[in-house]
C-alpha cells in the first residue's frame, strides 16, 4: 500500500474540510450492567507481585471493582529495584492465569513490548532477543520485519499478553527528541515506512490474538522533551505529517487502540495536552480521522499531566475529551499506591453523580470496550 505525499495531502483535506465530524454510537449502551462495573472497565492499573493471591489488592480489583485491565512491568521505578512482575517465561504465564482467573468477564493484560529500548521481556529473563523500530526501518526489509514481529507476537501470545502498547508511530521529525527518536522508537522519519512496518506488527500481532495499539498521538515525533518529566510543547515543531501513519492504519481497518501523547500544541489546543484536549482528541482523532475505536491515555501519573492538574481535573478533562481507558501505571516516580484504583473509581463516580460527565458518555466508553473485547476472544483480531 504505497501512498504519494501529494495524495497524502489531498486525502488529509478531505478528511479535515470536506467530511462531516463522525464518531461512533451504540443503541441502549451498557444499559445491562451498573454504573460502577463500567466506570471499572475504564481503569487499566499497574501493580507490584510477581505472582498474586485473593489477598492482593489487584485481584480484589479485578474482581470485585470490575477493573477492565492490568499492564506489567519487568522494573519498579518508584522503589529503583527489580523485580516488578517479570522473572521468566513460566512465571508470567502463571501470573496472567491467576489475573484472568479474577475477572468474570474478559481482561486486557497489557505490556509496553516494542523492542529495542522499550524491552520488558528480557534476555536475562529468558526471552528472545529483539530490535528496535529504528533498526528495522534503516534496514526497510517487510521480510525482516515481519520475523521480528512474528516473534515478539509469538512470544506475547504463549505468555498469555493480549494488549501490547505497540507499534509506535510517530515519526521521527526530531531525531534528537530524548523518548522517541534518540532511543530509536521510531520506524523513520517518512510516514510512508512507519506505516509500512509499523502495519507488519499490527498484522502479526491480531493473527495471535494479541491487540495493538498506535501511539503516541497526535505524535511525540517532534517533540524536543519527555512527557514522562513534564511540560512537553510541540507547538512550534509538530507536522501536520505526523497524523499520516494514523490515517494509513484507518483506511486499512485498523483494530485495536489508538494511545494518546500528554504533548501539548497550542495550534490544535491552547490550554491542555492531548490527553486532555477535546479539540484533538474528539475533533481530530474522532470527527476528522474518524476513528470510531477505543483510546487509551498514557500513563496518567506520568510529570506532563501530574505536575500541573490534579487527579479529579485530570479524570474529568481525559474523559470528556474522549478517552476510553485511563492507565494508571503506579510506575512513575511518585510514590506506589496500592488503592489507585478505587481513588480513580470514586472520583467519576462522583463527576457523574455532579453532573459533570453524563453517564451516556461513560456508557459509550463502556460499549467500545465491550465490543472490542468481544472480538478479541470470539472472532480474533485482524490488522
């Protein structure tokens, strides 16, 4: 599928002149479960143990407070130490068994696995050894790519993972921005490859039941700082080029996830980063882009929202701009908090109880997980 930067430029037209906004709707959402079960499926929580009993917070969690999903970590950045949740093959497997056996319905387990520098699944572990995105778009061999993906979706699917936050798709407008291109996340800097192979892993990864999502947007490419610190502005060096890999993914049925930037880019927004922005995520991402999906926040502990909204501000403005999933990592520098999922819980509950988001809004959240989950365990996915 090869696309010329003219035509590009045509198509983006079109989508941001000429197309009325669009955005998905279900008849009657979520109207069979509670208000506290779907507000669940909306929190994705990070957690300490290598292996969990009933006793543990994450599994009352998951049991008792619905939440929708998990992500692993191999390293614990608010105590500095390993291990986090990974020390070999075997023991991931039995603790995705024991996750999945707390949720009575169907549960995301997610990892950040790109390869490369963004590697939880380890050598030292056990794990195959794996490259980066920039090694395999400088090499530009779909042959080559696709042994990499197959084996990182391999790997992922015997472990029992079912969410992987990959493939990146930013594009590598700054090759010096210290997240994205110093540490070679990025397939290029031409849209055109990113997509390319960033479409081999997608392909891969949905023939093995394992979901993808397309980060960071509306692009973390260009920027000059790390959001995981703080502030990050990409005003004066984000490219209208960088939606490019995004509406490839689309226009090709793109299943799975689209994961927001905390970038802020006072052109598309002047008072809030991505994550918070209704202008770029419901207006750009939703009506001109058309994407109907789910979107995941990143982390919402990381320094570009922690350190100038508070938890409640934070919630209400992720969701009314159009978030799905909130991540909580519990993996920052802060410190761990082991009820991060219940304070999360309680607050939209009490937004909805203020009026403040409606519970149409959270039910339609509820409805896209629904549906994707549905397809993930009867039908598979596919890129």
């Amino acid at each position: 599928m090869k696309f010329r930067p003219l035509l590009l430029l045509f198509l983006l037209f079109v989508l941001f002149f000429l197309l009325p906004g669009c955005s998905g709707s279900t008849e009657n959402p979520g109207e069979e479960v509670s208000l506290e079960e779907q507000i669940g499926q909306m929190l994705l929580i990070g957690f300490r143990g290598t292996e969990i009993t009933q006793e543990d917070a994450i599994f009352q969690d998951i049991r008792d407070r619905h939440i929708g999903g998990v992500i692993l970590y191999e390293y614990d950045a608010p105590s500095k130490t390993r291990p986090r949740n990974i020390v070999s093959e075997e023991q991931v497997k039995a603790l995705t068994r024991t996750l999945r056996s707390a949720s009575p319905t169907p549960l995301f387990i997610a990892i950040d696995q790109e390869g490369g520098f963004v590697n939880r699944l380890k050598e030292r572990y056990g794990f195959p050894a794996t490259v980066s995105a920039q090694h395999l778009g400088d090499l530009n061999d779909g042959a080559e790519t696709r042994k990499w993906a197959a084996q990182t979706a391999d790997t992922l699917q015997n472990l029992g993972i079912n969410v992987n936050f990959a493939p990146v798709v930013d594009v590598n407008v700054n090759p010096d921005c210290p997240v994205i291109g110093k540490i070679e996340r990025s397939f290029s800097a031409s849209p055109e490859l990113v997509f390319r192979h960033s479409s081999i892993f997608v392909e891969e990864q949905a023939k093995r039941g394992v979901l993808s999502a397309l980060k960071h947007f509306p692009g973390h490419g260009s920027s000059r700082e790390d959001s995981h610190y703080g502030f990050t502005d990409t005003s004066d060096t984000w490219r209208t080029l960088e939606l490019y890999p995004y509406l490839l993914h689309f226009m090709n049925d793109f299943k799975g996830m689209v994961m927001t930037a905390h970038t802020f880019n006072r052109n598309l927004d002047p008072d809030d980063p991505a994550t918070l922005s209704h202008s770029t995520l419901t207006g750009i991402l939703r009506r001109r882009l058309g994407w109907e999906g789910i979107i995941v926040s990143d982390d919402m502990q990381m320094g570009a929202i922690t350190e100038h909204y508070g938890m409640e501000v934070a919630i209400e403005k992720a969701i009314l701009a159009g978030v799905d999933i909130l991540i909580f990592s519990n993996n920052s520098p802060a410190p761990y908090n082991e009820a991060i999922a219940g304070e999360a819980m309680d607050i939209i509950k009490k937004l909805v109880a203020e009026n403040r988001i409606s519970k149409e809004r959270i039910a339609l959240s509820y409805e896209r997980i629904r549906a994707l989950k549905k397809k993930l365990t009867t039908e598979g996915t596919s890129g």
